[in-house]
C-alpha cells in the first residue's frame, strides 16, 4: 500500500530520489519537465538557506515528494518545486508560465496568495479560511501542494522560536487538519496533527507522552497475536488477504477523545484505540471475511457499521465491526478492498488516480428503486466550495462567517441526485429548497412542490443520502415563499431568497 512515508529529514534529497518516487508510482510524468523545474527552482533559491541551516532547495524537493506519494498529477508536481519561487526570487510568476504553461503558473499563483496571511486570533484565521476556500474553489490541487508545503514546515519546525512553532502548529490543528480531514484525506490529517499536537499543547503533550503513551505502546502489541490469528481464520475460508496491518490510533485524535466527558481520560473505553485493518480483493470479501471472523471472535452487539452500503459523507467507505478478542480485549476489525484503502488515506486526492471512483462507489447507489446513474466526474472544482467561496464575498461580519462556515463546511453532508443521475452535495438535514436554489436560482424561486423517490412529499422534508430529488416548479410564480427561510439549511439558498425578497417588495 502507498503511504506517505515518515520522512527522515536529516538525508538530503536529491532529483534523483524524485525521479525514482515517480518510477515507482506509475504516474505518467515527463521526466524532463521535472528537471526543467529543479533547475529553475536550483537557480532561484541559489545560496539561500531556510532557518534550520538547510539549502533552501530541499524544502520544494521535499514538497514534489510528497506531492508524487499523493499520486497527484505532473502539473501539481512542478508547480510543487516551483511553488516558493516567486517569492524573494528574481524569477516571476510571467517567467514560470512562459516557461511551463497556464496550469502550472496558475497553481504557483495560487500558492503565492495563500502565502501571505499568518494565523492571529479569531480576524486571522477567518481570513486565512476565506483565502483557502477561494483557492479551492479555483483550483483544489493549490491546496493539496499547501498541505504538501505545511507538512514538510512542520518537520523541519525545530530551529524557530517556541512561540512561533506554537502559532504555526495552532494554524495547523484549525485550518489545514480540518480541511484535510473534510477532503477525505485521513492519512495527513492524522499526520500534520500528530506533528502540530506536541508544539501546540506542550503541557497536554507531557502528560499525554508520560501517562497515556505506555499504556498505549503495551496494546498495539496485543494486537500483533489476534493479526495472525485473523489471517489464519481468512486463509482458512479461503479469503485472499492483500494486506492485514494494526493501526493504532493518532496521537492527537486519542487525546481529542480522551478528553472527551465519556471516556474521562480512560484508554480501556476507547475501543478503536487499535484497530487491525483487513485489505481484500473486493467489497464482496469483505462481507465474507467478516462472516469468517465472528465465527471464531464474538462481535460487540451494536459495533457493526457498514460504512461500504451507505458510506460517510466524505466518501470514507469500509465495513467496521468489534469484537471480544481472547483474553477479554475489544478490538476493532476495518475490511476494505484497495479501492477503498486508497480513498480512505488519500481522499479527494486519490480522484486523480481513480477517476473511476464515483462510478464505483455510485454503482451501489444505483440499486436504489428509481435510480439511474450516469456516472459521476470528479471535478478539480468542489460544488460546495466554489458556493462558499462566493457566499463569503457577500457577508462581512467574521463572526458570522465564522459560524456559518463552521456549519456548512465542517459538519457532514448528504449526496442526492437529480432525476438524471447528477450528483448534488448538499449539507445534512439539506431540504428540497436547498437543493432547488443549488441547482438554479430560478428553480428555486418557481419552485411549487417536490416529488422524493417518486412520491410528492413537503418541501421542509429533510433530504436523505441517496434521494433522487425532482422539482415541480410553476412558472407563474415569480417569488419565493418567505417561510421557506424558517427550514432553509445552505446559506446560498436563504441568501438568494432573501435577496429576492427584497427586489419584491414595491418600491
Ligand atoms: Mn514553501
């Protein structure tokens, strides 16, 4: 399986140790061009040394690395080594595109206007939230190779002021690991918070490090002995295993749940402290396989959850189950095909190397009474984004935008779908208003009724995974019904009502 490796920072990386990364990721990328840009990226940082003492250079090199471990493609890659470039250099944005085309100075160019913002207090981080979200909005590869950038600062974080590394590793835990984590990307997200967590809390990291730790250590071994009983048990019934491994729980998301009032900072409640992973060929086999596992370890009643028939709003999918392994310990069991491993670590970014992926993962929905698929396209522009982006033009009170942000991009979010198999992503408890303002303005304010699954239902309903949503509209009607603000969720669609209200009203 791929994984983004730990990188060990004291070696220094050469064009060499890029080029072999990208051999071995099978990604279709012209050497030549890489060169092109570590020559360009070479001569601009020429004789400049970042604050850990290190040539300047190792910092882009290290940044296209990662980018290539994320599978991403080769535009994403230049624009990786070329991305500080710009800045303190005397090469321009006008010079990277001449030299390697539109796409590619558009991400630097990206990159360059995320660049200038620090995190300071609450003003900040809303700024410094608006920023990424436009940028995503634009192009969501600027943020993949920000995430890929944050990620090497934080590892080579040691030689600033505490106070600085504080500043940079809070930046981290409230913008880039939630951003992650909402695109999908759990492996970084486990990572950049890991590394941000002892900077960022250094007391809690202490107490964390001394109590909390040896425990831990001593349960990730337990888990080493049910791994090869569980292999056994799959080769037995003739389960072909890809890959079986034990995955302890990040640092930084146990410490999140310890705190939490339930498990009163006790490991023992913590069920998925470790969990042991169970890579198969197929979504079929993961079924089986979990069959074959709770004939020899009895599972938890209520632990089951099939995140592969109804998966998360994140595209997360696997089958989970708990079970009471020997000796009295509760272990977690996460089945998976490869598909599905790839999009559960890497998230959207693996949309690059699976453009099949929505049709798979689509090809379940479509079983649903009434449902017709025609496919689904991975766009570089997310819908829901792109409708933030605009809606944080308009409001210019941060605490407000702050709370309706935390709302429509934190929280989960549901997928429905027109009568002709298009996908619309909608917040969760979505109503059909939401989704006719989402699909047009003027859909939304004809809109008379809504059939759900093929049955007229009322327009407050609360939208559900998986619904096929078809407006009635009536052309007579040239407003919208102002009691719809009392259940409209999305905050395109109560600012569009609103604003159409307002032209109403008689001058
Ligand atoms: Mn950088």
């Amino acid at each position: 399986m791929p994984q983004i490796p730990s990188q060990d920072q004291r070696r220094e990386l050469t064009l060499d140790d890029l080029n072999k990364a990208i051999k071995n990721s099978g990604l279709k990328i012209d050497l030549a061009v890489v060169a092109q840009a570590y020559e360009l990226a070479a001569l601009a940082h020429r004789g400049q040394l970042r604050s850990s003492g290190e040539p300047f250079l190792q910092h882009p090199l290290w940044t296209a690395l990662t980018l290539v471990e994320m599978k991403l493609d080769q535009p994403t890659i230049v624009a990786g080594l070329l991305h500080d470039v710009p800045e303190d250099t005397t090469y321009n944005l006008v010079e990277i595109e001449k030299r390697f085309g539109t796409e590619v100075g558009q991400l630097v160019t990206g990159i360059t206007k995320l660049r200038k913002l620090h995190y300071q207090g609450v003003e900040r981080y809303a700024e410094n939230l608006r920023k990424m979200f436009i940028s995503m909005a634009t192009d969501v590869r600027v943020v993949l190779i920000k995430m890929a950038d944050r990620l090497h600062n934080l590892k080579t974080i040691g030689s600033l002021p505490p106070e600085k590394q504080q500043r940079i590793a809070l930046e981290v835990l409230d913008i880039y690991a939630p951003i992650a984590n909402r695109l999908g990307m759990g492996q970084l997200k486990g990572e950049l918070e890991d590394l941000a967590f002892p900077l960022a809390y250094p007391e809690d990291w202490k107490w964390f490090r001394q109590k909390i730790l040896p425990q831990y250590q001593v349960k990730v071994e337990e888990v080493n002995a049910v791994i090869k009983e569980i292999r056994k048990i799959l080769t037995n019934n003739k389960v072909k295993v890809l890959d079986i491994h034990g995955r302890a729980k990040h640092h930084y998301s146990l410490y999140r749940k310890l705190l939490q009032p339930q498990y009163g900072k006790n490991l023992n409640l913590i069920y998925d402290l470790v969990a042991i992973r169970v890579i198969v060929s197929n979504a079929d086999e993961c079924y089986q396989a979990m069959g074959a596992i709770h004939t020899r370890f009895t599972p938890l009643p209520g632990r089951i959850k099939d995140y592969i028939a109804q998966p998360k709003p994140n595209h997360y999918q696997s089958l989970h189950t708990t079970v009471f392994a020997d000796g009295g310990k509760i272990i977690e069991v996460q089945l998976r095909d490869s598909r599905m491993h790839q999009q559960a670590e890497y998230g959207i970014a693996a949309h690059w190397q699976y453009k099949e992926l929505g049709k798979h993962f689509f090809a379940r929905l479509k079983k649903l009474p009434g449902f017709h698929a025609h496919g689904y396209i991975v766009p570089r522009k997310l819908k829901w984004i792109e409708e933030l982006a605009t809606w944080q033009q308009e409001v210019s009170d941060t605490r407000q935008f702050l709370r309706r942000l935390k709302i429509d991009a934190f929280r989960d979010r549901i997928f429905v779908f027109t009568p002709t198999g298009d996908v619309i992503d909608l917040p969760d408890e979505a109503t059909p208003i939401d989704y006719a303002y989402y699909i047009h303005t003027d859909i939304g304010n004809t809109c008379a009724g809504v059939k759900i699954n093929g049955k007229m239902e009322a327009l407050d309903t609360k939208l559900k995974n998986g619904d096929v949503v078809e407006i009635i509209t009536d052309k007579s009607r040239k407003f919208p019904n102002r009691d719809w603000l009392r259940f409209a969720k999305t905050a395109q669609a109560r600012s569009k009502i609103r604003s159409t209200l307002r032209r109403q009203r008689p001058a």
